[in-house]
C-alpha cells in the first residue's frame, strides 16, 4: 500500500495507537482517526472486537473500504468483516477478477473453485505448478518443517 499511494501502511494496533498498558487502544469514539478515507486490505483476518474497535475510531461521515479475502480463514476471524456485510447498513461491492496471478494459474482455478464449494484440482505428478498440496499426518510436525 505504501507503494501505490505514498502513504505509510500501518497495522490495525498500530493505527488505533495499542496501550501495552491497559491492552486497549488510544484511538476510539473519543480520540478518533485523522482520515477522510480509511482503506482496510485483508480484513477477513480481523475479528469481531478488533473491528468494532476499528469502526468506533473513524471519524463521522468519513469513509472506510476494505477487502475481505474469503478463502480458508477461520470462521472466527472472518466474524468481523461478516457481521458488517450481513448487517445490510452499508453498501457491499463483491470483486470476482483475480488480478495477482494470470488466470490460467491454478492458484486462481482452485479460488474460483473453492468459491463455488467445490474442491481445488491438484496438479498432476511431474506437472509444473504454482499450486501444491503437502500431505501431513502431524500439522504441528509439518509447521516445524517450513
């Protein structure tokens, strides 16, 4: 994000200035954020307190835009992002084009894929791929690994 607009891109504790003291954050309702837009990327991380903590710090009639990546994220830390696109307040846009990879990439199939519900096509043994899938008895054994 810095890149594109020149701005500096802070993570979301950062931006609401976290206290290390009291685990709460210093910009809120009462001490909000100095911004006319408030651009979000990858909310879909973002649990639900957090964003509530987020929305209390913009200032009124300003606006936020946010990307909310779907994709094999725990249900937990999609709430936030959910809640707000459920709640029918605000208008929603859906982004369905795929920009990061050319779209013959299997990384961009098996999205598509996993967004209809359907389950991600592997690749073939020997064929060249930006799309893997590691088998692992042990999940814990295999992150110590990488």
């Amino acid at each position: 994000m810095t890149e594109q607009t020149g701005i500096e891109a802070k993570t979301i504790h950062r931006l609401l200035e976290i206290d290390p003291k009291t685990g709460g954050f210093r910009r809120g309702a009462d001490n909000p954020l100095d911004c006319d837009l408030l651009v979000i990327d990858e909310t879909s991380m973002v649990d639900i307190s957090l964003m509530f903590s987020l929305v209390k710090a913009i200032p009124a009639g300003r606006r936020f835009c946010w990307s909310a990546t779907s994709i094999s994220f725990p249900r937990r830390a999609r709430a936030g992002s959910r809640h707000i696109i459920n709640s029918g307040a605000i208008p929603v846009a859906r982004l369905t084009e795929v920009f990061r990879q050319a779209a013959e990439s299997r990384i961009v199939v098996n999205a598509h894929r996993i967004n209809r519900g359907e389950m991600p096509e592997w690749p073939k043994r020997g064929e060249d791929s930006d799309f893997w899938f590691v088998e692992a008895d042990d999940p814990r054994r295999e992150r110590r690994r990488s």
